[in-house]
C-alpha cells in the first residue's frame, strides 16, 4: 500500500484558513513575512523532517506544496533542507481553492496500482513517531476487512504530545485528543479520488469508520504564534512545561527530535 504524507509549506490556498485575510496579497505577504518565514524554517528543520528521516519503513512518499509564488532564496533554503529527504517531492502551485488543489496534488503523485492507499496531512510544525509509517501499513492490514466495505476509513494514533520549541528547549504536554494531524491516517480504496485533504480532521467519525490506537507515543501537534488557529485571540492557552532530561530522551527515541538542535537553531532566531 502507498503511503503518501503532505505538507503545505506556507502555501497561500484561495480558503483553507481560519482566519482570512482580505485579498490574495495580504495572504501572501503574511505567510512569507521574514520573521513568520525563519520560525517555519526553523520547526520544519528541527520537529518535522527529523522523524521523516528516521522511519523505520523508509517506503513513503513527503509530498511538501508551496506557492509558486514562494521567494528563491526560500526555495533554495527548502531544496536544501529536503536534499537528504529521498521521500520528498516539493509541489509548486498558484493559488487555488485549497481542497481542490490538495486533492489535485495528492493524486498527481498518487500510484492508483489497484491496492488501498495510506494518506497523512501535517503542518511545517508538527511530526510523526519514527515507527508511524511502519504502524500505519501495520493497522491497515488488520483492518482490511473493513476497509474493503467502506470508501475509506480513518486510522487514529492518538496519544503524543502538543510541543512548542524554542531557544529554551522544547515545552510540551501529553495528549490524546482524538482525530489530531499528523497522527490521523486516512485509508482509501483503490479508485477513490478523494484525498485526506477532502476531509476535516475533526469531522472524519462523521464521515467514515474510525479505528483508534492508543498507548504509543506517535503524533507531536506543534504550538506557536502563527498557528492558524490561534490568530483569532480567543484560544484557551496550553498549560506547556519545559521538558527534563528525561523528556528530552524521550523525544529523542520516539522522535529523532534533538532538543540540543531545537536549542541551536532557535537561538540564532
């Protein structure tokens, strides 16, 4: 089974927000504002693509979506950060209506070879444990009864953490709130065209079968500023501690997450 993971990497989609901006422009120039665009940099460096690089079934596909409007020196700074990542496929596209074009990219890079595909969506922030791959393949083969009754069926690992990193290290508490990118794998029959990106995380037990898996560390949800869903103000903070030594191995085991590279990078911030 194919197994393909998207990223959109400040990709300005016509919708697909939270918070909407007036025009196009103003879109584009809030998601490419420097500072907006080295913190992106610097989480997508040190949470997201470190786990990518050590999964343990190395048989997937990163599919990253940008704009095509994205500044060269960004573009350059991405191929370069993606240059050991074999999975990678950077997408660039004008801005579109956002799930249409998602779907559009997905299936672009999609096999259609007659078996179910496995498809994950993640912000530049967030990350999978380094097994995620493997367990997916693993849970969908289980399950494949009754992904053969139905279109497509959601596949949740539900426990992890909520982390934000910074200069300090890496603060983070546990969850496992159901249904929360990039741990909820969507299971597709062959011919559907549909793609993870058709439907809202929060809904898909509204939509299709759910089976959840619990007890394994397997999703980080990255917390910070310019999380799409906090720009309206009125977001309950997370009570976030400063992990030990201890946590920091961790996520270290779990993750492929470094907090000393975390403390690196943001330092130059």
């Amino acid at each position: 089974m194919q197994v393909i993971g998207l990223c959109r990497f400040s990709y300005p989609a016509i919708g697909g927000f939270q918070v909407d901006h007036p025009t196009l422009e103003e879109r584009i120039a809030y998601l490419y504002s420097p500072a907006r665009m080295e913190e992106r940099f610097a989480t997508f460096e040190t949470i997201t693509l470190p786990p990518l690089r050590a999964q343990t079934d190395p048989d997937f596909t990163f599919l990253v979506v940008i704009g095509d409007s994205l500044p060269d020196h960004y573009r350059q700074r991405l191929d370069a950060l993606l240059a050991d990542v074999p999975q990678a496929i950077i997408a660039a596209y004008p801005p579109k209506r956002h799930r249409k074009i998602m779907q559009d990219a997905i299936n672009e890079v999609r096999a259609f070879d007659g078996e179910h595909c496995l498809q994950f969506r993640m912000d530049d922030d967030d990350a999978v444990g380094v097994r995620y791959v493997e367990r997916l393949r693993e849970v969908a083969r289980d399950i494949k009864g009754l992904a053969a009754k139905n279109k497509y069926v959601a596949i949740d690992f539900n426990q992890g953490f909520v982390a934000q990193a910074s200069a300090r290290g890496i603060e983070a508490m546990p969850t496992k709130l159901p249904y929360t990118t990039a741990g909820l794998g969507l299971m597709f029959k062959p011919k559907i065209v549909q793609s993870v990106m058709n439907f809202a995380h929060v809904k898909v037990a509204q939509n299709m079968p759910t089976v959840t898996i619990t007890n394994e560390d397997m999703v980080l949800r990255g917390h910070n500023e310019f999380n799409d869903s906090r720009q309206k103000g009125n977001v309950k903070p997370v009570p976030l501690e400063l992990l030990d030594a201890e946590g920091e191995a961790h996520l270290r085991d779990v993750f492929n997450i470094d907090a000393d590279h975390v403390r690196r990078v943001f330092s130059a911030l």
